[in-house]
C-alpha cells in the first residue's frame, strides 16, 4: 500500500464558522433524514452538535439513539447523575415534535465482572436494516468514553463498507464539540490494573503466539494526565521501540514541550526514547494524525518486511478528535494490509470526575464525513 493511496487522503472536515455553513447548506439541498447517535452523560457538550443541527433547518425525521452505559454503583460518575438527566430532558426538547429518542443501554460487564463494553456497544449497532431508513447516521463522540465510540465508529464504517453500494447515498458523519480546556477538567478513576487490546482491533492476532517474533511498535497518540495510563499500556504491550505523537500544531503551542516534561522519566530515563522517533501531528486534525499514523506505520512495514513484519499497537491518549484518526489508521490497515498487525491498546477507567462545572471555556463544533456522497467518485 502506499501512503499516496489513503483512503481518507483526501477529506472533508469543517469546524466553526464552517460547521454552520456546511450544516445549513446540506440540509437545504433536499429532504435528508438523519439518525443521531449520541452517548447519555454529565458533560453538557453531548447537546452542542445537535442543537445547533435542529437548528440549522432542513426537513425529514431526527431521531436519536442514545447511548446508555452504567460503569457500576461505585463509579464516580454517579454523582453527575442529575447532569445527566438535565442533558436527557435536554434532548427530548430539542427533538420533540421532530424525531424520536430511543435509549440503546450498553452492558459494560459481564455477568463475571469482566469489561465488555467495547463489545457490546458493537453487538447493539450489529444490524444494517437499522439504518436503511436514514439519508445520514451522524455519531456524536462528544459524551462518549473511547472504550465506546472507538469500537462503535470501526462497527458502523465495517457495515457501511460491507455494502457500499446500497449505501452509497447514505453518509456517515463524526460530530464533536472539542474543548481542551474541558478535557483536561476530566479526569479518569478507577484505572483497571493493566492494559487490554479494544474488541475489533486484531486483539487476538497481536497476542497469538505465532506473532512472538515479530517486532513490537508502539505508537501512543499523547496528551496531559495519563502517566498511569502510559506506564501501563507500556508494561502490558512490552514494545521493541516507541514513536510517541505530540500535538503540533495545538491550542496551546508549548503543549508538546509540556507532556515531554511530564512524561521525561518514562520516555526518556527508562525507555531511552530516540528524539527522531517522536511524530508531530495537528491537535485539532484527526485526518493528519490518521496520516502521520498510517506513513510511519507502512514505513515500519517496508524495512521490517525481511523479519517478516511488525506488530503495532497503537494508543488514544488525547482529545477525541486526535482519537478519530487513531480509530481510521486501526481499521484501514486491518482490511488492506493483513500483513501488518494492528491494535488499539486501552487501560478501562470505572468512571470521570471533573473539576470544572460552572467555568467558562472556549468550544468548538467539528464535523467530518468518514463515508459517502462526498467519497463518490
């Protein structure tokens, strides 16, 4: 494969200003009916797209389906229960008269304590028939945690492409309302133990003894406050060399020098990282971190191809726009380059505080398109 053949090389993304304007146009071409799928939380973004959607116009149906997820009676998020309500009862006005909502709940463990959300949130949005009544499937990551919308975006463009034709007039967006600031204010609790590989990314290829002597490439798509996660996702994929990505350019331009400092005594005291290893990529772009991502990948593949490949684990440790082209590079390498073993290694966290309710920060809308009529060709 080559790094002039991307499949997103080419690609559509818009945010403020345009976010209105491509949204406002779009709906006035013709009638479109459009599926939201939006996860239930505390974080107020999760309404952001969708309002301003609705209120963009357009005719046809607005459905929602939202995603519910209980992380258990001890998770913190328990004690933004009233939030979440508030954002609910927050949706049920904004579409009423207009669509339905349906709640999709998610089953985040099994009846032996074991994490199966990642799974279960890909069984629920299983069926093509669900969506064949929809001009536009429009995911909402803003109030998701990437254990879910990770494996749910991989499930839809895997059903999309499973029948490209019948859909080739449906599309499929990724709306967000990113907020650096707002990201930092959350944090993760009740960190699992140890790393696992997400269900839908080649978990059992990447483990499977026949693989042992292949090299191990870690590839960590860094952001602030995830020491622990790091240490962990280092001890559980046990790499031959790392490649760490850094955001530039990004909101705050001393933010890659920031994280080299938090993160120096990992990196650079115990796992003695090579400073031309470090890969740079837009903060606010998921299609240049896919990019960036998939040509040192497919280098890696080149020059390790007389040991018989390589093993690469990749990591979403940064705002969920960053996160999208984690999720592309993982399921594009996975259907045109068997060679290549890909995964996304996570450690689970039981629930999110935040320290900022009540602040004011800076918000923007994004909105991109993963499949469909802008593709055609």
């Amino acid at each position: 494969m080559s790094p002039d053949a991307l499949r997103w090389q080419d690609y559509f993304l818009r945010h403020g200003d345009g976010f209105d304007q491509f949204w406002q146009h779009f709906l006035a071409e013709r009638e479109r009916d459009l599926l939201f799928i939006l996860g239930y939380g505390f974080d107020a973004r999760m309404c952001d797209g969708i309002e301003r959607i609705l209120g963009l116009g357009g005719i046809g149906r607005r459905d929602v389906a939202l995603v519910t997820f209980n992380e258990g009676d001890e998770s913190p998020s328990q004690d933004y229960a009233d939030m979440c309500h508030a954002n609910g009862e927050r949706i049920r006005q904004l579409t009423h008269g207009r669509g339905i909502v349906n709640h999709r709940m998610i089953k985040m463990f099994s009846a032996d304590n074991r994490r199966v959300g990642a799974r279960s949130i890909a069984q629920e949005f299983a069926s093509q028939d669900e969506f064949r009544s929809y001009s536009d499937v429009v995911v909402d990551i803003s109030a998701l945690p990437r254990s879910l919308y990770m494996p749910l975006l991989s499930k839809l463009l895997a059903l999309f492409d499973s029948d490209e034709k019948d859909n080739a007039s449906r599309n499929l967006h990724v709306i967000v309302s990113h907020s650096p600031d707002i990201d930092g204010s959350i944090t993760e609790e009740g960190l699992e133990e140890s790393a696992t590989y997400l269900h839908g990314f080649a978990a059992a290829a990447l483990e499977s003894e026949s693989s042992n002597s292949q090299p191990k490439i870690w590839i960590p798509v860094l952001g602030k406050g995830q020491q622990v996660q790091l240490e962990r996702i280092n001890q559980f994929v046990n790499p031959d060399e790392i490649c760490p990505v850094l955001p530039s350019p990004a909101q705050d331009p001393r933010e890659g020098d920031s994280i080299m400092i938090e993160y120096r005594e990992l990196l650079f005291d115990q796992l003695r990282l090579d400073p031309r290893n470090i890969i740079y990529a837009s903060e606010s772009n998921p299609f240049e971190v896919y990019r960036q991502l998939m040509r040192s990948i497919l280098q890696y593949s080149r020059a390790l191809k007389p040991l018989g490949g390589c093993k690469v684990a990749l990591s979403a440790m940064s705002s969920k726009l960053a996160s999208i082209g984690v999720i592309l590079a993982a399921y594009e390498l996975a259907r045109v380059e068997p060679r290549v073993l890909v995964g996304v290694a996570h450690v689970e966290a039981q629930g999110y505080s935040c320290n900022s309710f009540g602040a004011t920060h800076s918000k923007s809308l994004y909105t991109m398109c993963l499949f469909g009529e802008c593709y055609v060709r």
